[in-house]
C-alpha cells in the first residue's frame, strides 16, 4: 500500500481523536518566523487539518496540501468557512505551489512520509529567500508505563507498526541531512493528552498501521485496548504523557 492510501477510511476517526498543537508552539511558530496576516503558509501532508485550523485562526493565508483523498475533502468541509483557506490536492514532492511564494513551509506528523530529498527540492522552490521548513510531531512520551504498554499492543497485532512517528526519534542523522549545513532549531513543548474512552479508542485507530474493523484480530485488538484504558483511567479519564517537538531551519 502507498504511504498516501494508508489514511483512506479514517478520516473521521483521525479528524475527532488527533490532537492538536500548543498555543505556545503556535505562538513559536509565528513569532520566530516573523509570520502576520499577509504571510502564506504551506501545511504539506495537511491531513484533515488539524493544525491549518489553528493557523487559520490566527489570521495567516494557508495552503493545505494532501495527496489522500478521504482527508483533503474532511478538511474541505470542516474548514470552508475560512477565507483564507486553499486546499490543493498535491504531495509533498510536487505541491503545484508558485515558485519562491511561502513565507514557511510546516509539514506535521507527515515527514516520515516524503521522500526526503525530493520533498528538500520542492521547498526551495516554493520558499521565498530564506524562508524556513517545520517539521513538527505530537510524540508520546515513552519513559510513561502506559505508552509502553499501548506500543506493546501496536507490537502484537498490528504488521505495519515500526515505531511511532514512523520510527523517527528525536537527534536522528535525518534532520542533519535534512537541513542546511545540518542546522536547526528543535524545540519540545509539554502536549499532555486527557481523554474518554472514546478518544482513546480513536487515538489508537486512527494510525495508519492500526487494524481496520475488517481485519481478523480487530475485535482482540480493540479488546487489549479497551483494558489498556480500565487500568490507567481514573474516573473516566486517561492521560497520555504526551509533548510537541519542532524542527525548525532552512534548507
């Protein structure tokens, strides 16, 4: 399966239980790349847009780019009311964006995906003289006992699972490689989730390695879930130690 169908049929789910970003984290953003509401952002790999919202909000022109369907037009429909707002059916290799037009560009729990080098091109042709790239993940935090527990179940019933985040950790070589003369900025923001059971359960299905309803195990896989939670929960709730990391520099 290309990286680009692994999303099909889990629009809903990813839309309600992904979560989003730190005011600070926005704030960062903005402020450290001198961003207003002239600015043009590109979000490649936008999803359903859980972060073009929270950029949207804060009155700067975005350009939402995503390749899969199901999450282009979920994005679509939950964010029309924004004029400032284009969705582009694109990648991250070739967004169709003018030359030399962004003032950033943010790629968001989707670099893992790109083909690196081609995606490193496309952004020196769509950036404006020294504008710069985030790269930014919502990572769990794996000194927790719960998180350690829930990657075991991924482990157990789920082929497709390598590791969070696609496996990308924090001090890869990738991001040396990635940015010019290896030099970035990375900055780590506390992003704890608290969650019902219904947005636990979400959180887990919405990967792209997690099973469908239509696999053999689901029901023993939701099952491990659901005790997963029992035991953590505490009146209803679970909180998942979670923190937002940022990679930011030019390129």
């Amino acid at each position: 399966m290309k990286p680009t169908d692994k999303f099909s049929g889990k629009a809903d789910v990813y839309s309600k239980s992904r979560p989003s970003y730190p005011t600070e984290y926005i704030d960062y953003l903005l402020s450290v790349n001198s961003l207003n509401k002239t600015s043009r952002i590109a979000d490649i790999g936008s999803g359903t847009g859980i972060l073009t919202r929270q950029l949207l909000e804060r009155v700067v022109i975005v350009a939402a780019v995503e390749p899969n369907d199901d999450m282009r037009t979920k994005a679509e429909q939950d964010l029309q009311q924004f004029d400032l707002f284009t969705s582009i059916k694109g990648s991250a290799e070739a967004t169709s964006l003018p030359d030399k037009s962004i003032d950033l560009v943010i790629a968001a729990q989707a670099f893992h995906w790109f083909d690196q080098k081609k995606f490193k091109l496309e952004c020196n042709r769509i950036l404006k003289q020294e504008a710069k790239v985030a790269l930014v993940w919502n990572s769990r935090d794996f000194t927790s006992p719960l998180i350690k527990e829930n990657a075991e179940i991924f482990k157990k019933y789920c082929p497709n699972f390598y590791g969070f985040s696609g496996g990308i950790g924090e001090g890869e070589e990738l991001f040396n490689q990635f940015f010019r003369h290896g030099e970035f900025e990375f900055k780590k923001f506390p992003n704890d989730l608290v969650m019902d059971f219904e947005g636990f359960l979400g959180r887990n299905l919405s990967a792209s390695y997690s099973l469908k309803e239509s696999d053999k195990e689901f029901e023993f896989y939701v099952e491990a879930i659901t005790n997963l939670f029992e035991k953590y929960s505490h009146n209803g709730k679970i909180v998942m130690p979670n923190y937002t990391r940022s990679y930011l520099g030019n390129v």
